[in-house]
C-alpha cells in the first residue's frame, strides 16, 4: 500500500470516527430539549436505589425546573429561603454529568420582597423556569430576580431585570427561556406582561412587546417554522394563541379560542404546526397553522377538542400526543383531528391533590412521565394504554415536578432534594 493510500485512509477513518461522535451525541439545551420536541433515542425502561442509578447529587433547594445537558455539563435551578424580609435565593448549580460532582454554583436574590409563599405558589416554588444553553454560556431567568447569563466557568457575563410586579393571582413564574438565532427570548408575563428579547452576548435588550393580555400566561413561547424557511415566535395567552415576528415582537397573527383562565402548558411545535392546550380542564385544545396576518381563527385552526391538560405540556410522537393530567388520568389523542384514543386512570398514582405537574417526554418508542410523589410511569408510545414500568426511588418524599432530560442513553431527573442520572449499569 503506497503511502498516499494509507493517508487517504487515516483520513478517512477519522472522518468516520468524528461523523459517528457527531452522531450520537445528544444533548438536552432547554425545556423539553432540542427544539422543544421532548424527544431522545434511548432510555432505560426500569429504574430504582440499587437498579440503573448512576448517582445521585443533592441540590441545594426545591424547584419545579428541568435540569438542561451540554457536553460534559448538567445545569439546574433551586431556591431557597431567603434572608428575613427579602425573597428567596435562587440558585443555578454546574454539575458534572460523569459523576455528578457539583462544578459551581451561583446565587442570585430578588431585589426586594418576593411573592408570599402561600396558595398556589407553594405547588411549584420560586425555580420554576428552565435555562438554556449553547454551550459556550448558560442563561437563567430568575423570576424577580432578572435574567443572568454566565460562561461555562461561572464568570457572570451580563444581568438584566425583566421586571418585579405580580399578576393577580400573585402564582410566579413558570415559563423557560428559548434561543431564538442570537437572542434570549423571554416570557416575563409575570413580572412585567412582556415578551422580551435580548441579545444572548451582551443582554441588550432587542425588543419588548407588551400586552395585558399575557397575564397568566405561564407557557414557555415555541418556534414554528413556515414552508418558506422563516420562523415565528408561537406563544398562548388566556383566550388566544399568537404567531410573533422573531426581528420585532411584532404580532404577525392571532388565532381566537376557547382556552380561558390561566395557560400553563407551552405551545407544542412541530414545522408549521402548532398545538395548544387550555390551563383549565374544560377549556380544550387544538391545532392551528402557523403563518397568516391579522385574526386566522377562520382560516387556520384545523381541529378544536374538549380534552386538555392544564399543567403539563403533552408530548407530539408519530402523529399521537400524550400526557398524564393533574388528575392522574392519561390520554392519547389524533394530533391530525384531535380525537381522543384513550383516557384512562392510572392506579400506581396514589397521591392525593395534583399529581403530575412535569411534561411527558418520549424515547425509544415509551413516553415517561414523573409524578409528584409516586415515581415515573412509562408507557408505550402508541395509542394503546398500558404501564410499562413503574419506577422509584425509595426514602425521596419531596416533590418530582420537574421534566427530565434525555441524553445518551440516560436520564437525569430532579426532585426537590436531589439530581438523578439513570442509565444501564450493566
């Protein structure tokens, strides 16, 4: 073999051997994971203390975030009790995602008295919002305590305040941020009824679009893609859904329905579709096309439903939606004409009050779902109802309301005292 040949194959090995590292690779960025679409390969099925725990690192506080992956590190909100007369401390921990050792952790207070824990409040805490990465920095949206960014190491790179009010219901924050291009968008409708969006390296604000009618509108926004390449910001709000131009704010579009009261779950996204569920029970769901100008109730809602969620968001997988509601019931639905394939009540769901408050994800053709205080049921992805597995760590009694994150083969779950990571240990 000539010497050319054999350089042409080291080449070409290398090639192989980087293509199949990009390849498998998988990282969990945001909220419900790349682009939203709570989806991974794999996973394992079955899970407890002395089966497919790969550690377990204790967090400094409670949160109902979702921890997000990059590389070889897991980033994660907490809050804890603040000092006498101001509002609670949030945290963003840095943890290894080989052994779970925590790397760093920073601590951010709001200006000033927070919302009173008490009511609803007390169901999810003060570290609700997920953060988001690209892998060269990490961005937090803190509540009343700002939006943060910092770099892999923890040097905090820039803070900005998205406002310190309380809706009426006085509920705090729930929605995650989102990359879109080079911005941080943010849905502070609790702090300030406002979409906001910034530039990711310097934290200058882009644009600001304001509207009252955000109240109570705790989803985190999605981004639909058009036939033509270009993208919207997608967000539901009491009583309508909105297509947003990504450049402005401006609003491009907006569909009227029946989804009254508050809108916990986020948009589900997928090209040009989008699916929304109601934060009440009874106030439904449906599917609309994105893209149009001016009111495309008309024109674009393709299927309206009775059936919703009002916690979490349901989780898209070959043309089926899935989710376990704040009841304990789990549905299937057509997303092509939103009909219902299953409601079932699932028995291994013990605990009283709501249940499920974290999104289902879906790997390896399961959806996994975490309850509050009964473990993580599996299903088949596939619109027949039956319990895969039901898995759980025994001595946790804190609240799982956080959605886990899927990458590599593993899972990382959190609750309310600890970070998981679960994988074959075989």
């Amino acid at each position: 073999m000539s010497v050319r040949d054999r350089f042409t194959r080291c080449i070409a090995a290398v090639f192989l051997f980087v293509a199949a590292a990009s390849a498998t690779a998988e990282e969990w960025p945001q909220f419900r994971g790349p682009g939203g679409r709570a989806a991974g390969t794999s996973a394992p099925t079955n899970w407890s203390n002395s089966k497919n725990l790969l550690w377990k690192t204790a967090l400094p506080g409670g949160g109902s975030s979702s921890p997000i992956v990059h590389g070889d590190a897991i980033f994660v909100t907490c809050w804890s009790e603040g000092t006498r007369g101001q509002g609670p401390t949030r945290h963003l921990v840095k943890i290894d995602r080989k052994d779970g050792k925590v790397a760093w952790q920073r601590d951010s207070a709001a200006p000033g008295p927070d919302d009173p824990y008490s009511g609803y409040l007390t169901e999810h805490g003060y570290a609700s919002n997920t953060p988001v990465t690209d892998g060269e920095m990490v961005w937090a949206f803190l509540g009343k305590a700002g939006v943060v960014a910092f770099d892999m190491e923890g040097n905090e790179v820039w803070r900005t305040s998205v406002g310190t009010e309380s809706s009426n219901r006085r509920w705090g924050s729930g929605a995650s941020l989102i990359l879109q291009g080079d911005h941080v968008i943010c849905n502070a409708s609790e702090e300030s009824q406002s979409i906001r969006a910034f530039d990711k390296r310097t934290g200058k604000e882009m644009w600001k679009a304001e509207a009252a009618a955000l109240e109570l509108a705790y989803g985190t926004p999605g981004i639909a893609t058009l036939a033509d390449g270009s993208e919207e910001i997608v967000i539901a709000v009491p009583g309508e859904v909105w297509g947003l131009d990504p450049l402005s704010g401006k609003l491009r579009w907006h569909a009227e329905m029946g989804l009254t009261g508050n809108v916990s779950p986020s948009v589900i996204v997928e090209g040009d579709m989008v699916y929304v569920f109601g934060g009440f029970r009874s106030s439904g769901s449906l599917a609309v096309r994105a893209g149009g100008k001016g009111d495309v109730s008309k024109t674009h809602i393709l299927w309206t439903s009775r059936t919703s969620s009002y916690v979490a968001t349901p989780v898209l997988h070959d043309g089926h939606l899935y989710w376990i509601d704040d009841k304990g019931l789990a549905f299937c639905s057509d997303a092509k004409t939103g009909k219902e394939l299953y409601k079932e009540r699932v028995r291994e769901i013990t605990s009283g009050g709501r249940p499920v408050y974290a999104s289902p994800v879906v790997a390896d053709r399961k959806v996994y779902v975490v309850t509050r205080h009964d473990g993580t049921i599996v299903l088949p992805a596939a619109p027949r109802y039956e319990v895969l597995s039901h898995n759980v760590f025994e001595g946790d009694d804190s609240d799982a309301s956080g959605t886990p994150a899927l990458a590599d083969g593993r899972i990382y779950l959190r609750s309310g005292k600890f970070l998981y990571a679960i994988g074959s240990t075989e």
